[in-house]
C-alpha cells in the first residue's frame, strides 16, 4: 500500500486479525502525505464487505482501485487435506475475491472508471510434484478464470481487470509453508537464484493500476524470478 501511496494515492487497507500491521501502514501512509483509513472486515462475509466498501466511499468519496490481495494456503497431500481447510482457502481466495469486486464495481461503474488487481499464484500454472498446493493451486486457477470473464464483462463500462500471479516471495505465508530444504531447491530452480520481496509485486499492482493502462485488461503478470517463462 505504500507503493500506492508514492504515486499520490489515498489507500484504504481492510484488515481482518491484523490491526497492529494495518495500523502501520495508515501511519507509513499517512506519513507520505496521503490520506489512509484502516477497515476491519472478513472477505469471506458479504455483510462485512459491503461495510468496508460504504466506510472506504463515506471516507474518501471515490474508489479507484481495489487490490484483492487476502489469502490463505494450506499445504498437504491431496489426499489428506481435509475439506475444511479447502472451504477456508476458496472462502477467502475465490468467495473473498468475488464479493470485493461486486461491492467496488458499482461505484466503479458508476464514475466508468476502475481498476482491479486480483492476486494470483505460479503454482496456479506449475507443477510442483509432490509438494501439496494442489487444493491452493485450484482455488488461484479459478481467481485467474474469474479475471477473465469479468474483464469481458466489465471493460464497456471503463474498468480493467488484471491479476498478479507471484512465484516464490518471500513473506511469513511462504515462510510458513517451505520447508528449508524446499526453499532451497526453489532457489537453485530460479534463473535469478533468489526469492523475490513483497516490492517485486507491489510494484506490478501499481503497473496494473496506472490510469495509462486503460488498454491492458484479462492479464496475468508474472513477477516469479523466471520460474515460468510463458
């Protein structure tokens, strides 16, 4: 949100068990001289969507961009990945996903201007053996499906809808998952033979956000250190 913020953008962050990191970021916003404003909200619950939306419009009067970064990721066996883990990971990446843009797009629509950013994964598009993203990879290829069609659908009415799909970055969600002996591996697979930051990927949610890329629209950036080259 920073990176939005050194652009000249007043940023809403939504959080969810995270107020101390979100409270940092309105501070860190904030400080660069632009308007923040932290909202509490479950993705996963309409009720709580539509309030973080009215909060954000009553707040600042607009909404331009909206970024669907919330994600979860439990690793394991196919096999033995239990069905409510799957339902947390598709209620926060795909239903999260899904209610975020229907509550932005009105006003977006309205102004017939917008831009959404949807974040995606690599392992939506790789295999990774015997690694156990397969339940996580399925609920990414349906983010990445969903880019699509609404880009079709949405693009008459001055919105674009691309979506960010990271290789290997290093956060505590990654960190959580890898083991170091994986994380190794993944290393030594990269052409650039190193993880990427958080940065890597901001800066590509400001690419996609730009007013000058109003002809850029059903994307998938790929900032994964030449992992997947296509």
């Amino acid at each position: 949100m920073e990176a939005f913020a050194d652009e000249g953008a007043d940023v809403a962050v939504n959080y969810n068990a995270s107020a101390g990191p979100a409270a940092d970021v309105v501070k860190a916003v904030e400080k660069r001289g632009r308007r923040a404003l932290a909202v509490h909200a479950d993705v996963a619950r309409e009720d709580q969507v539509q309030a973080m939306v009215d909060q954000v419009l009553a707040h600042f009067g607009r909404l331009d961009v909206l970024v669907n970064n919330a994600g979860i990721m439990t690793r394991g066996s196919f096999l033995a990945i239990p069905q409510k883990d799957y339902e947390a990971m598709w209620a926060i990446n795909v239903t999260g996903t899904f209610l975020c843009s229907q509550y932005a797009l009105a006003p977006m629509v309205a102004a017939r201007y917008g831009r959404i950013v949807n974040l995606s994964s690599q392992l939506a598009r790789m295999s990774v053996g015997t690694a156990g993203f397969a339940a996580y990879a399925a609920t990414k290829g349906a983010v990445e499906a969903f880019t699509r069609a609404l880009a079709h659908e949405v693009g008459q009415h001055g919105v674009t809808v691309n979506a960010i799909a990271p290789g290997g970055i290093d956060t505590d969600m990654s960190r959580a998952v890898m083991t170091p002996e994986y994380r190794e591996r993944r290393i030594r697979e990269l052409p650039v033979r190193h993880l990427g930051e958080v940065a890597d990927v901001a800066y590509c949610a400001v690419f996609l956000a730009a007013e000058a890329g109003h002809y850029l629209t059903g994307q998938v950036l790929q900032p994964n250190g030449g992992w997947v080259m296509a």
